[in-house]
C-alpha cells in the first residue's frame, strides 16, 4: 500500500517547499512544519504515513523527535535527513526507531526511492500478516463450505466480482455466512495484502459512529484527547466491509454516500480531507428496497451500493450441504476433546440434522455441533447430545400460552422473552451474535434486555 500523506519538518523553509513540490507531484500529501515542536502538534491532530525529518533543528533535533514520536504510536515510519551526513546521527537515529537515513544534499529520486523502500517494507509486512493467517486457517473460497447449487452459484459470483474495485452488497438471514463471504472477495482481489476492516454498524451507537468510521481530531468533542484515525482510514488500500448497513442512522447515510463518490475522509472537527483507497463491501439482512420504501435508507445510497448484489441462501434452501457443514464443524471443533479420537454423528444424529429446519443458519448448526462436542460422553455424537429445539424439543409458539391465557400480547411478550433468553444462552451472552440470531439490531435487542429485566 502507498504511502499518501507525509508530514515534513525542518527549520529551513526553502527546504520545506521544494520537499512539498518533489512528494506533491509524485502522488503523496504532504504537510510541512518549521520545528518539532510543532510536529508533535500535527500528529496529536491526525495521523500520518509517514514523518520526513531533518536532524539539526533548534531546541528539539530530529533524534528526540523520532524518540517522542515512537513513544507515542510505535512502529511509526520515520526517515531522518542530514546535512552532516554523520556515521553517529545515523546510528542515534536508528536506536531512536528511524526506518531509514537520508543524507544532505539530496537529489529528488533519492527521496522517492528513500520512500520507495519503506513502502516496500510496509508491503511485506502486510504479506507476512496475511501469510501467517492462511496458515491459521482457510482463506479465500476455501473457507466456505458448501457442494449444493445454491452455494456453488454464490462461490462463481465471488470468483468473478473479487478482482474489481466494483461496490458488493451481500444480503442474506442472519448466520448465512455474509461476513464470510466478504473476506473471500477481499482474500481474491489484489488487496489481500491490504486490511480487511470489518464493521457492524448495528453494534457501535449512532452518535459514535462516525467517529470510529471517519476518526476525529483532537479536541472535537470532550473525550478527544487526541487524534484517532478512523477505520475507513485503516482499510486504505484494502476493503471495508460494512456489516448490518441497513442499520446505519439516516445523518451518516449522506456522509457514507460522500465518501463513496468523492474517496476521501474527513475526520470529525478537522477541516481537511483525506484521500484514501478502499474497496467497500456492504451486508444486510434486511430488505434495503422495502426500507428505501418507507424512507428509512436513502435511495441514493442503496442503488451506490447495490452496484453487484450477492444473495446468499439460507440453510433451509441448501439442504444437501447440512451434513457437509456439521462434519467440517465437528472436525474443527474436536480438536477440544482430544481425548476422543475419532468423534463421529451417529446415523440418528446426522438424520436430525437433517431435518432441523436450521432457523438460526449456518451459525446455529456450528453452536449445535461445538454443543455437542462438549457434551459428547464416547467416541460418537448422539441424538440427545444435540440442543432440545434441534430435536424438536423446544416450545413451540404455543408454548408461551399458559392454562386458560389466550392474551395475544402476553403471549407475544412471553414468547419474545424466552427467544431472547435462547438467543443468549445458544452465543454465551454475546449480544451482538444473539442480535443476529434474532433478527433484530443491537440496539434494539440492549432495549428489550432491559425491558425483561435480562440484565
């Protein structure tokens, strides 16, 4: 990924400018400030690629400044420059946490290579990352797993969408495997190397949101102690996966949508733009066309995301891969009883799987499967190793009516109490994973938590 913008400091003025001018034609954004004083100030106010200081600076030198800048975000990529060209700057300067010394005078290549190089290692660094994944575990296509026409037509349209820039809406139940297919898209395109930052929009408050989306400077709002780069930033060069979009507040539907069209950022409380590169990927489980309807989502925006819509099926739809997936799950999941060797379904057990109607999805069937590999006494997963609503077991509708009550909406309220209940027992109180699995936003489940007392 490249570099873009890059903070200059030297005390020298002419030196500023024709530093601007060198970085400015060849692509990058470049801020320049006369000390380092003023430099600390800069980066408390937002963040930068990549710091370009000179070493001889009145009251604070180049030296400190890379030490206070390494303190203050480590890892920073920091190039100091010399007039001196001395052997003992250019060790303190690299004890200090420099990535790289640049000798006066210099000729405009030297600097572009200079910051070649350090893109390069930036690069690697990203390959290294993504590397070590792919070795935790499947990437790509190969992480999703399914043989029934359904899936395989899903895994085609991933295949031949996933090189392009082009903006992806995933739309599906809950636990239909959207985020999954995300990072397929973002595994096959040529920004693998990249971030892939996921984000629930669902999950984070609406006041918040944009702060963690686009960042904020220091100082816009009473918390903002300093700078924070927002996420959409992070994913520069690589994919920004929107999850539960149909959630985001009307207010920030007209920024997104600007961000999309124009490709820059603008933190909160700061009057500068940023450029930046991203490939979006959005996902809903709600209709977006019915909320365009009833003017809860912004027709413009749907129709600047619905570029390539991607519909991925519920279980119930792809039935032939049901047993597929519990073995997959039951192999991953086995490795937490290694005392059993060899666990396997029982035929009775594979045949209730079967026939679940799998309301929760893919992710309810891989809740079900670790369940009863935890709870499995012998080599092999029984019937009665499965949870009681697989079995057919559960309550049913009715269940909520009690004796001779047929109020509708006492009904409706013991119902809805004890799906929540179910919903946060099946993810271990997880209530973003239970919002999924019901269906309903995140701040909606929080609500009702408090209004059953579920605390």
């Amino acid at each position: 990924m490249p570099f873009r913008s890059v903070l200059v400091v030297d005390d020298e003025e002419p030196l500023r400018q024709l530093l601007a001018v060198i970085l400015r034609d060849r692509g990058y954004q470049p801020r320049t400030v006369g000390s380092a004083e003023d430099a600390l100030k800069e980066l408390a106010a937002r963040d930068y690629d990549l710091v370009l200081t000179d070493v001889r600076m009145p009251r604070m030198d180049g030296i400190a400044l890379t030490r206070a800048i390494q303190e203050r975000q480590p890892g920073a990529t920091v190039i100091v420059m010399s007039a001196y060209g001395s052997h003992d700057d250019a060790i303190e300067a690299m004890k200090a946490g420099a990535y790289d010394f640049l000798p006066k005078p210099f000729k405009p290549d030297d600097v572009l290579l200079c910051l070649r190089k350090a893109e390069e290692r930036e690069r690697l660094a990203r390959e290294n990352r993504r590397l070590r994944a792919e070795l935790r575990g499947a990437v790509g296509v190969d992480a999703i797993v399914g043989v029934s026409e359904a899936m395989q037509a899903v895994l085609r349209q991933v295949r031949k969408v996933a090189p392009q820039k082009t903006t992806v809406l995933l739309s599906g139940e809950s636990g239909t495997g959207k985020e999954l297919v995300a990072r397929a898209l973002h595994d096959l395109s040529p920004r693998a190397a990249a971030p892939f930052v996921a984000v629930n929009c669902g999950a984070i408050p609406g006041e918040l949101l944009e702060s963690e989306l686009f960042g904020h400077a220091r100082g816009a709002f009473t918390d903002a102690v300093r700078a924070k780069k927002g996420l959409a930033a992070e994913a520069d060069g690589g994919t920004l996966f929107l999850d539960e979009i149909g959630e985001l507040p009307l207010p920030l539907q007209v920024k997104l949508l600007r961000f999309l069209q124009e490709e820059e950022v603008r933190p909160v409380g700061d009057n500068r733009s940023q450029k930046v590169d991203v490939r979006v990927v959005a996902a809903t489980a709600r209709d977006l066309a019915q909320a365009v309807a009833a003017g809860q989502f912004r027709e413009d925006l749907f129709w600047r995301l619905n570029v390539v819509a991607v519909k991925l099926p519920a279980l119930r739809e792809r039935s032939d891969d049901v047993e597929t997936l519990a073995r997959h799950f039951l192999q991953r999941f086995a490795l937490l009883r290694p005392e059993l060797p060899g666990l396997r379904f029982t035929p009775e057990a594979l045949e209730t799987l079967r026939a679940h109607r799998w309301p929760g999805n893919v992710r309810e069937l891989m809740h079900a499967v670790e369940r009863a590999v935890v709870l499995a006494e012998g080599s092999a997963i029984r019937e009665e190793d499965l949870p009681d609503p697989v079995r057919g077991l559960g309550q049913g509708a009715t269940g909520a009516v009690t004796g001779g009550d047929l109020s509708v909406k006492r009904g409706a309220r013991a119902l809805e109490e004890r799906l929540i209940r179910e919903a946060l027992a099946r993810t271990g109180g997880n209530r973003t994973r239970a919002a999924g699995l019901l269906d309903l936003s995140y701040r909606a489940l929080l609500y009702k938590i408090r209004d059953y007392g579920l605390e």
